[in-house]
C-alpha cells in the first residue's frame, strides 16, 4: 500500500482491525479514513473519534421503510433456499491476510 492513502469502510466493522488502523493514521501511512460501520457500535475508539482526519458515520444504510422491506424479503428467501437446498444464498467466506 502507498503512503498517504484513503480507507473508506462502509461494508462491516470488525473488517477492520481498530488499532491497525489507529497505528497506521498516526504513522501516516494512512491520510485518513471514512468509517461508516464500527466493530462495537456506538463505541468508537477513542483515538479514531479524536483524529480529524477521521470521518465517522453511524451506519444508516438500512434508515428507510423502503429498505427494511426489501430486507425483509430477502431474510425469507434465504431461509426458504435454506431450508430447499440446506445452503445460504448470502453465505461471507472469511479470508485472512497471510
């Protein structure tokens, strides 16, 4: 990775090891980062919240009726392939960085 880069994180918290990214901020590996998402929400690490280089949102993705429908759909239907097929249709394989 390039010094000085951007990380933005809008897909799960705990992607992201906090103190790695804490380290990497104060080295300056890392310009900044836009966090939408939080390992602990609403806890924060403390030194992400005092870094102004850091932009912090809550995650507000799911904020709307149109949304939590269209989640709601989608949890029957994974149950229901589940259920057919004994798979899950949005299973997260978990890679690890070597």
């Amino acid at each position: 990775m390039k010094d000085g880069v951007i990380l933005i994180n809008t897909s799960r918290g705990p992607i992201i090891d906090k103190q790695a990214l804490v380290d990497a901020l104060e080295s300056g590996k890392l310009y900044s980062a836009g966090l939408g998402v939080f390992e602990n929400e609403p806890q924060v690490h403390p030194k992400l919240l005092a870094n102004e280089n850091v932009d912090l949102t809550p995650h507000m993705a799911t904020g709307t009726v149109e949304t939590t429908h269209k989640s709601e759909a989608l949890a029957m239907s994974i149950v229901r392939h589940a259920l057919q097929h004994g798979t899950l249709l949005t299973q997260v394989r978990e890679k690890r960085a070597e």
